[in-house]
C-alpha cells in the first residue's frame, strides 16, 4: 500500500492531522534503533 492510499483513508474519517506523526521520524522505532547500532559500530572502528 502506499502513503496516498493511508493519507486517503485519513482524510475520509476525518483524522488526516495524523498524517504529520506517520511520516514523523522521530516516532519510527525501528529506524532509531538502526541508526543506534549503525552509529555505536562506526564508533568501535567496524
């Protein structure tokens, strides 16, 4: 699915205010925790 179909969706019940937190990465955990792990191995020297 894409985010047209989502941000679609949101706007038909009437909560597209949403739509700001999903593209938000600040609230994408798992991208967090990559970058994390991805910065502590740039840190050892990996």
């Amino acid at each position: 699915m894409s985010i047209g179909v989502y941000a679609s969706a949101l706007w038909l019940i009437g909560r597209v205010q949403f739509l700001a937190s999903i593209a938000d990465l600040a609230t994408d955990e798992t991208a967090l925790m990559l970058e994390l792990h991805n910065l502590a191995g740039k840190k050892s020297g990996k």
